[in-house]
C-alpha cells in the first residue's frame, strides 16, 4: 500500500517531492530508508507493481490543546484513491478508537481528547486503504508514529523535601555545605522547558547557590554559632533557563552551624567565699566551681586542678554530667588551729583545637576563700588507743594505768571519765570520773581472759551529750596459780596375757599458766603406792611418763579395774602438783595384743539352750502380752448408743437453774412473752448432722391460711429456731421412738401466756398431727398405732365389731 502523508506544514512540500523523486518504496521524513511494513498484499499486487508516492511517516502532535474542536494531526491519502468514493481509509492501533479518528472518505487524522507528553510521548498506528464494497485491501498496511510535542507545562520539582545540613562555624567563604536537585518532568529534549537554574530567595548574604549545579556554599567567613546557630534558606528551581515565563518551584534547606572548640572557658568570678563546719568528715563535698565555656558537647569539657592549696586539704574532680569542679576534703578540720584556707584553681579545655589556638589561652583560675566554722566537738583522748598491764594476782583496787581526755574547743570544759560496760559486763574495772585512772574491781584470772579490751568514755561536764571514745587494751600478766593435769582422759587397756615389764601407757600433762622458758613436768607415784606389786611409772624426762606392769598373769576374774595415782609437779615457782588418777582396764586380748573383750566376765548359757530357742521363746511372751492386751481393750470397750448425743439433748433432758423464777408477776427477770407458743409457718427441713432416708411422715403446713391464729409474737429469732429444729429433727428420723420431749422452766405451761412447749400437743387438744401411718408399719407398731392413731377410726371400728 503507497501512503501519502500530509501536515499542515508540508502540503507543498510532498507536491514538489512527488513530482521530483517519484520512485518505488517508502522513505521517511527524517531521510532515513525506513519501508513501510506490508502485512497484507491483494492478489492483483503479484501481477504487477505500482508507482509508490513519497511517505512521511511521524506526525507531530501539541500537548495540551485546548480547543473546542478536535484537533487536526494531519492526512492519509492513497494513489489508488481517484476521488470517487470507491476507496476507504480503515486506522488502527495506540488510541485508534478512543483519541485519535480517520475521515473514511478523506484520510484526515484528528485527536478527540487532550495528549499529555508526560504521560504517553508517541502512539503507533497503522493505516490502511481498502476497497469500500469488498473491504479487500487496495494498497499494503502502513505503519507511522503521532509524537506529542512537549510545551512546558511542568515547573521543577524537589524530589527531596526539606533539607537539613550542617557546617562547622568559623568556615571560610565558599566552603560546601550541600547539593540540591530538582527536577523537571518535561522533555529534556525540546527546547528549554526542563532546563534548570537555581537561585537563593532567602539566605543571604550567608549564603549562595551556584545556578546549574544547585551547590550551596558559605558567602561569609567565620560565621560565629555562639551568635546564630541555625539559618533557613529558601531556594528556587526556574526552567525555561530561567527566562520570564519560565516555571519554578522551591524547597526549604536548614544549616545548622556545627560547634568547634573556639571558646576558652571563663569563671564568672574571680573570688569564692565558702563557709564548711569543722566536723565536716573526710572525702565530703567542700564546694562546687563551675567555668564557663560558651561552646557546646566536648568542646565545653573541662578539666580542674589546684596550683596553690597551702597544706594539701582539698582535692578537686571534675562533674562529668554538669561540667562543675567539686571540691573535696581529704583531712579533717580543726578551727583551733586554722579557720581559714586560701585555694586557686584552674579550669582548662579538655580537647583543645589547634586551629584557634592562636585565639588565647584555653584556661582560666579563680580563688575559692574556705572558712571554718567552729563547733562544740567531743573531747579527744591523748592516745586513741592505751597498752596497759598487770599481774594475775593484784589485789581489788590496784591501779593499772591513767587515761587523759581534753576538750579541743577554746572552752577547754573539765572531762569526766566512764568505762563502757559493754565492753565490761563483769564489771571487772573501775576508772575514777575525775582523774581517769583505771583499777581492778574483782580478782583477775588469766586464764579465763587474758587480754581486757575497754571502752573509755569522756564527756564534757557543761555538754554531756558531747562524749569522746577512747580505747585500753589491759593485759594480766600470768602467776603459777594452776597446777599440771593428765593431757587428757586416758583409758588404759591392759591384757590379760601382758608380761612383766611391759608398758601399757604413755602419759603426758598440761598446764594452764604460761611459762616464760617452757614447761617441765615431772612424774611420780605417790607414797602411798610406789611399793605396789602390780605397776610403777617411768619418768621420760620429756614431759612424758610410762606406765609398767611390775607381774603378768592379771585375770578378770580376779580385778578387772586398776587404779593407779599419778604425781606431777610443774616446774613453776612456786612449783605446784597435783593427783591424777589412772583407770586400768583388765582385757581379753588377742595373740597380737589387740584388746577382745573388756570388763565384765559375760554370763554362760546352760548347756543345751542355744539362741535361737532363746529367741523362740523370747517371741511367745511377746505373742501372749499382745493377746492380754487385746482381751482388755475388746473389754473396755462401751456399746455405742442407739440414739445420738444431739437427739438426746432434745428428750428427757431436766434443765435447771439455780435461782427460783418469781412466776408469771415477774417481769424484771426475764421476758414471758419469748415463751409462748411458736407455732409459727416454718418449711421443713432435713437434719444437718444426718441424711434422712424418708421424707416427713407427717405433713407440715404449707400456708399460713391452715395455720390457727396465735397472739402476735415478738421476733425472737434465735428461741424459735431452737425449738423447730429440735422439733423436725425428732420428726424426721425414723429411727427415733415418737415421744416427747419434757423441757423444765421456770414457770408452769398450763395457763401460762407461752402456753404449751410440746412437740406433741395432748390427746384432749386439736392436735394436727396424723399417726395413722403407724398401722402400716407392721405388727411391731400396732401398740403405738393403737395409742397415736385416730379414734374415730377406732371407735368406729369398735362398733362394728
């Protein structure tokens, strides 16, 4: 198919092309040799070829239009097409029905809605010629583009907001503080719609934007951030290369002025006055300094020293949260020997930058003035803790030794002297109130206690609340006043087989005194005993001693227990002994020696009874006492009742009291009226203590209207409630034998105003009980039947009888 397309724009160009290149083949507008895509070919188009006319194959469309009518894009036009109707143009592809429409008779192109290039840039179509009758194709599909020709109609956007950025204070002019970009959606391509220049609204003479690259930079050195910390600049985005008419759009950009270190810090004085007690303790908070440093972070961080402090009091650190220098105690205070300090401090920059170190110094000092305030302090003693001695055997009322106290204020108040006696619960010591000297009050014993550690107590006399400590540490000097003991309690073991001369024991000694050149015990055998025939003792001459047998042949039969008296005497002065005793048990031994049996001979059985009869018989009589005890707890044992202790109290039970009522006249003793007749509507029900297995045999009332009318009662809740619940327990249990109850008071029933208290009312009155039941409960109720049972029943059977 041969295409001949028109604009506007190049009508008298396409005659002069036709006329001038006339040729086969399709070439596009743009001189490129793009042919037109053939996807159909009509019969005839084999037999022969046809002379193809010049194709243009873009049209170009504006964005945006406007007008009413639809807007013409250009026109299709077919050699074929001999202008008699026979021909018609068929359109298709991109937007072929719902923007873009083809005259059928003409070819001309028209766009029915507006194009937006941003949206959409170019649409394919195609075009087509076919015969109108037969709709065969006259001349071969052809494919052309509709470009949208951009306008600017798009202003230059901020794609990032509000910007935020930084830069260090005292920069130099120029330097970069950040980039900003906008961009413009129109074609980049065409004119000068989406080219762009940046320019500053807001933010000078602080700062500037280069117009293509959008770079901002400082347009002022040494910006201070102690003066202005933060700028806001208001930057413009202009297309159209900035020319009027162009488009525009703007962003916000925050510069913070970064801190650095330009600042040297400052005291706001040069002098400090500070006033502290003198009971101040050690390590405590004297005072706080604080240098001044306009700069922020670790650039105000700050370091304190002291350069002058006289005797080396106080000591200063630095608070890292508020940058202050505490200044701290190291030695305690005493206004009467100085009340007043003079300290110099200074304060320097932590990090120093040595960029402005050309500014100065980054230190400064001050004097802090430290005042001591006097106090009414505790006496103090001359040696805080006092070494005393003395001898084991001083008498009550020895002195020991002298304590000294004064008082430090210039007051120099008289001191008195006491002994804490919780460090003295026996109360061995006394101290005289006045002159502080210390004696004994009970006799000493070393070796109970060898070493006294006292509390002293001094108070002033005008201010006895102010007391001082001191402390005494009295040792007791020992005496031999303890004479040697057996090292511990031997038990000697000697066997039966020993042989004469043989030791049985190693025996050493103890003593309670000390001895300044050691100990030396020696060991003997009283008078008394030394001629004994059965043992005698060796002196070791190293505190030891031994036990000999002097025979052999000891027999338990004979003795079985030995005891020998043993001397020792210490080597103290005066020398002191004493008596020990010790026990010597006889042995049935082994042939090594080892000990078997000792003591008493054991009993023989009798030929014959061996152990285990022994046991045998042993479990008979264990057999027969259980038997025994068994029989008299079978005896011991009570039948148990018929009838519950709790249905007991309710029959038969005689209550007395102790004083006599004085009748129905009188009513101070107790109120008459809680007695009367309750027989008042109440619902049955089953005991708490057992499940009843039948129901009530009789029937209660279930309405107050079959309830006889009683003189109204007072609510004495808890009387009533006794008496109907003993009355439907006794009801309730089949168990119980149906008699009554008998209750003794203070006041006879019959006339009374409580009038009757029976659970069951007499024969003679109108009773609504019903017994007859009784005579279906077999021959062993027919007496109670008999008795309880209606009447009329039996009268009437009587009769006919």
């Amino acid at each position: 198919m041969l295409f001949t397309i028109f604009s506007f724009l190049v009508n008298f160009l396409k005659q002069w092309l036709e006329n001038f290149l006339g040729c086969w083949g399709l070439i596009s507008a743009s001189g490129g040799q793009n042919q037109a895509q053939h996807t159909t070919v009509g019969p005839w188009e084999m037999l022969r070829r046809h002379k193809r006319s010049w194709v243009w194959n873009q049209f170009f469309v504006l964005e945006e239009y406007t007008g009413e009518e639809p807007l013409y894009v250009g026109k299709l036009h077919s050699d074929v097409d001999k202008g008699d109707g026979k021909v018609k143009y068929v359109l298709s592809g991109e937007g072929s029905t719902s923007i873009f429409t083809i005259d059928e008779n003409t070819g001309d192109i028209h766009a029915t809605k507006r194009l937006d290039r941003e949206e959409q840039a170019y649409y394919t179509l195609q075009a087509q010629a076919v015969d109108r009758i037969t709709n065969i194709p006259v001349e071969p599909r052809s494919e052309f583009l509709v470009k949208v020709q951009d306008i600017n109609d798009n202003e230059p956007k901020f794609m990032d907001g509000h910007y935020m950025a930084g830069v260090p204070e005292m920069s130099a002019l120029g330097t970069m503080v950040v980039q900003v970009a906008a961009t413009d959606a129109d074609d980049p391509t065409y004119g000068n719609s989406a080219r762009v220049v940046y320019s500053i609204i807001s933010g000078q003479p602080y700062f500037s934007v280069e117009p293509k690259t959008g770079i901002i930079r400082t347009a002022l050195p040494n910006m201070d951030r102690e003066v202005k910390d933060q700028y806001v600049l208001v930057i413009q985005a202009k297309d159209m290369v900035g020319q009027m008419g162009g488009l525009s759009g703007t962003t916000s950009v925050t510069i913070t002025l970064t801190d650095v270190n330009d600042n040297p810090p400052h005291f706001s004085r040069k002098n400090y006055q500070y006033t502290v007690l003198e009971s101040l303790p050690v390590a405590s908070v004297v005072a706080r300094v604080k240098a001044v440093d306009a700069d922020i972070g670790p650039n105000a961080e700050m370091e304190y020293r002291i350069i002058e402090d006289g005797p080396g009091l106080f000591n200063i650190t630095t608070d890292e949260d508020t940058q202050e220098g505490v200044i701290i105690l190291q030695k305690s205070l005493d206004f009467e020997t100085k009340n007043s300090f003079n300290v110099r401090i200074k304060a320097t920059n932590r990090n120093i930058d040595p960029a402005f170190v050309h500014l100065g110094s980054f230190s400064d000092t001050t004097s802090v003035k430290v005042t001591v305030k006097d106090v009414n302090e505790s006496p103090v003693f001359s040696a805080q803790l006092s070494r005393m001695v003395i001898s084991e055997d001083a008498r009550v009322g020895t002195s020991i030794g002298r304590v000294s106290a004064h008082d430090p204020d210039t007051s120099n108040s008289a001191i008195r002297y006491s002994i804490d006696r919780n460090t003295d619960l026996e109360r061995i010591f006394n101290v005289d109130a006045l002159s502080g000297v210390i004696s004994t009050a009970k006799p000493l014993d070393r070796e109970v206690n060898s070493v006294h550690n006292l509390t002293i107590l001094a108070m002033e006399s005008q201010d006895p609340t102010k007391i001082g400590k001191g402390f005494v540490a009295i040792t007791v000097l020992d005496i031999n006043d303890n004479a040697p003991v057996f090292a511990i309690a031997y038990e000697t073991l000697l066997c039966e087989n020993a042989a004469p001369g043989q030791v049985i024991q190693t025996i050493s000694a103890v003593d309670k005194d000390e001895s300044p050149s050691g100990h030396l015990f020696y060991f003997a055998l009283p008078a008394s005993v030394v001629s004994n025939s059965n043992f005698t003792l060796r002196d070791n001459k190293d505190n030891t001693a031994s036990i000999v047998t002097k025979r052999g042949g000891f027999r338990r039969q004979e003795q079985m227990l030995y005891r020998l008296p043993v001397l020792i005497v210490d080597n103290g002065s005066p020398a002191l002994s004493s008596t020990n005793t010790l026990s010597v048990n006889v042995c049935d031994c082994d042939s090594d020696g080892v000990a078997q049996s000792c003591g008493a001979m054991p009993y023989t059985l009798p030929a014959g009874l061996s152990t285990g009869a022994l046991v045998a018989i042993l479990g008979c009589i264990i057999t027969l006492l259980v038997m025994v005890l068994m029989i008299m707890s079978m005896r011991q044992r009570k039948k148990e009742p018929l009838i519950l202790e709790e249905e007991r109290d309710v029959r038969e039970n005689i209550v007395r009291y102790d004083d006599e009522g004085g009748g129905e006249e009188d009513t101070e003793a107790f109120d008459m009226v809680a007695l009367r007749n309750l027989n008042v509507i109440r619902d049955p029900k089953v005991r708490r203590d057992v499940i009843p297995d039948t129901h009530t045999f009789f029937p209660y009332p279930t309405s107050s209207s079959s309830q006889p009318v009683h003189k109204t009662l007072p609510d004495n809740v808890v009387f009533r409630k006794f008496i109907w619940d003993r009355l439907k327990d006794a009801d309730v249990e089949p168990s119980a034998p149906p008699y009554d109850s008998l209750q003794t008071y203070t006041f006879e029933g019959s006339g009374s105003v409580a009038e009757s208290l029976s659970s069951l009312e007499s024969l003679s009155t109108d009773s609504e009980q019903n017994y007859d039941y009784l005579s279906t409960w077999g021959p062993r109720f027919k007496k109670l039947a008999d008795l309880y049972g209606n009447s009329d029943s039996n009268s009437n059977g009587n009769s006919m009888s």
